[in-house]
C-alpha cells in the first residue's frame, strides 16, 4: 500500500475561477509532507523540549527520541557500526560539513554537471568537464585519479537534479577503490525513490535532506566515516559540541555531537525516522508504482512531435521518476506559468541549481522539470501531458506578460500566448 501524503486531494484556484486538484509534479525541489510523518511531528510535540540538556522528564524524552531517530536513520541507509551519522539543516549544509572536514592536501574530484551544493563548496577542487556518456564519464575520472597525486576525494551525485538520470555509482566506486581515493555521494535525489546502503556500496560519505523525501522540517543528514569528521574542527562553536570550557581553552566533543552545536531539531529527527520508516516497509509499492507513472509521462510527452525531452546520457538510460523536457517554440517559463494558472499542475523551470550542465542541454534557453512521486496518480500524469498537448499545439489559453524574468497572467490582450522570451 502506497504511503498518504497531506495535500493529496487540494484544490487550487484557476485563472478561469474554476479549481482543480494540485497535480504536484515539483517532487525533486521539496516533497510534499508524509501523513505518517505529521502524524509523528504532532504526537511528539507535546513532549518536545531541548535535548542532551536538563534532567526533567521532557528532556529526557526528546533526548531519547533524537537518539532513536538517529538510529532509525542509521538502519535505513545501511551504516557501519562505526560511521558517524551527523544530524544537519539540510544536504546543501550536509556537504559543507564535509567540505570542512576534508584534510589538507587532500583534492576534491567533481564533474561540472552537478548541483552547485556539490560544485562550490571544496577549498582544493580539480573540476571535470561535463561528459557526453557514462564512459566517458568514467574514462574521464579514471584519468584524473591516475595523475592526480595525494589523497584525493570523489564527489558525485547518486542521480542528475536536471534529468533525473542515475550515475552509475558501482563503476565510481570500483574506480574510487582502485586508485585509493574516498568517495562521497550527494543522495538527495535518491533517498525517497530508491534503498540506500552504504555498507553495500562501499561509499565513505551520503549527504541527504528530509524535505526531499516527504518530511519537509527543516533536517538533513550527513553519514560515513570517522576519522575526518573526528578530527575537524566543529561544523558550529557552542553548547553540545564542546565537553569543557577554560579560560582561552576548549575541549570539543566526539562523535556526531561535536558537529551539532546549539538546539538540536527534535522534531525534525523524530520527523525524518518516521520518512525512513515508512518507506522502508513500502519500497515493494513505492518503486513500481514510480515506475508505471514515469514511463506513462515519458511515453506520452513522447507522441508530441514538439517536445524534446532533455537527457545527458540520452533517452535510454536509466533514472529516477522525473523528467525533463523543452517545447519548441514556448519558453519553459511561461510554459510552467500556463501549466499552473490554467490546468492547476506545478512544475519547475529554470537551471535546477545545476546551471553548468542545464545550459550545456539547452544552451541559454532552461526547461521544465517534472518530478514525480507519492500523492501523483496515473489522472495527474494524463493532465500533464494533454495540458502539454494542448500548449504545444495552440498555445496558452489566457494571456502572459513578461516582467523581470518571470511570466504573468494579463487581463489586457497585449500579452503573448507563445513564446517571447523574457527581457533579461
């Protein structure tokens, strides 16, 4: 049985003054919340208070609750007994954990096509081109970790956040093994569609955020080994991550604690073991099901002669349930206007904060993103595609002006139905 999710059956206005169920199709930019997890995040809220301070009754609670979630956690990626699993805001602050703890002299392998959450944040970076295909991809990475001299570490995403397309991470780590360098994995698109296993996979770092997989409070996760992060300085300087403070002296904790300085996200936590928990007792639902709306998106954006669907490995290869595409002859800005004023279906447009590999797909001009996962039925998949139909053929319904970047309805017929692109 599928897991429920809030906002399933909500009904947003359209530009006619009719309403329509919101067909969410933003999946891979925030997930919608878990009903479980709701159900969790209230029935703790009365018991909530700070954890790891105070000995009264509800900070005892909360500090086992936070110290079950991270076990919780722990078991639905696949941890090591002795891997550090550090509770962060999100993944974006996850990998700039990392980034911290990564020893000098050590150098930092990232391909351009990825989030900039991974791009940007490293201090010693050798940065590879975009690749054309999975060999070369990993032609590419075979290469720079044969010439590169030192420790080196490998940051990939496990799935592309313009395509949705799959990295092929066995290769990388057998690459990463071969040549001793470590190996970091960016699964913020991954951990709501697919099983994690860290132990299984041999990778030494998962990066991951809750709001990506339906518990939107606001945590995130950084796992792996632990003698990097043992032996950093703090991700934050205060209360929790220290264990004695002198004059002009300090002594910082160890394990997880030391990175999670000030008032640890109770909610969060318990909110993020209640995500892993459904989801690992609904994998048998929740991967075919993604599988049947995927291929039924694809295949019918697919019959529309002006849609081309963007991909970096092409068509064929293997991704998780989103997808992204152009129309030809309707900016992708107005298109996911349209899409949204009119048909009452929310998309995303732009660079997908990948910006280096969105415009080596479609140059200047972006795409739409549709992503897909649980509150999204075969009835929503159908809307999209003869909403796209219907765009592609004759054009909006309504009328749309462009100002500073952005697309708008206009009442005044001095709009454009088609494609304009925005003054920049």
């Amino acid at each position: 049985m599928l897991p429920a999710v809030l906002g399933a059956d909500l009904q947003v206005p359209l530009g006619s003054g009719a309403t329509a169920s919101f067909a969410n199709f933003d999946h891979a930019a925030t997930a919608p919340c878990m009903v479980a997890v709701a159900e969790a995040a209230q029935a703790f809220l009365p018991w909530y208070a700070s954890a790891h301070e105070g000995s009264g009754t509800l900070s005892a609670m909360s500090t086992a609750r936070f110290e079950e979630a991270r076990r919780v956690v722990r078991a639905f990626i696949g941890c090591r007994d002795d891997d550090y699993l550090v509770l962060t805001r999100n993944t974006t602050d996850a990998v700039k954990l990392l980034a911290m703890a990564v020893p000098d002299g050590t150098t930092v392998v990232v391909f351009s096509s990825e989030h900039h959450a991974l791009l940007l944040p490293w201090q010693d970076v050798h940065r590879l081109p975009i690749p054309a295909s999975v060999e070369d991809m990993l032609a590419s990475l075979d290469e720079a970790l044969r010439t590169l001299g030192g420790p080196v570490l490998v940051a990939v995403s496990a799935v592309l956040n313009v395509t949705g397309e799959l990295m092929p991470l066995e290769d990388v780590v057998a690459l990463c093994r071969r040549h001793g360098a470590r190996i970091a994995v960016d699964a913020a698109q991954l951990a709501a569609h697919q099983p994690i296993d860290i132990a299984a996979l041999d990778v030494d770092y998962v990066a991951f955020s809750g709001h990506k997989m339906y518990a939107p409070f606001g945590i995130g996760v950084l796992a792996g080994r632990p003698d990097w992060l043992a032996a950093a300085r703090p991700h934050l300087a205060g209360c929790g991550a220290t264990v004695d403070v002198g004059d002009g002296t300090v002594t910082w904790a160890s394990g997880a604690a030391r990175h999670e300085a000030g008032g640890a996200n109770v909610v969060g936590a318990v909110a993020l073991a209640a995500a892993c928990q459904t989801l690992q007792t609904a994998w048998n639902a929740v991967m075919p099901y993604e599988s049947v709306l995927l291929n039924r998106l694809r295949s019918g954006l697919a019959e529309i002669p002006e849609v081309v669907e963007v991909s970096l490995f092409g068509t064929a290869s293997e991704r998780v349930a989103m997808v992204a595409f152009t129309v030809d002859g309707v900016d992708s800005g107005l298109l996911a206007t349209a899409l949204s004023v009119e048909y009452g279906i929310g998309v995303r447009h732009g660079d997908f904060c990948a910006r280096p590999l969105a415009r080596h797909l479609s140059g200047e001009r972006t795409a739409v993103r549709a992503s897909l996962g649980l509150g999204i039925g075969v009835d929503h998949v159908d809307r999209l595609v003869d909403a796209v139909r219907t765009i592609s053929e004759i054009g909006p319904r309504m009328f749309y002006v462009a100002e500073d970047g952005a697309w708008w309805p206009s009442t005044e017929a001095t709009g454009s139905r088609l494609h304009v692109p925005p003054t920049r």
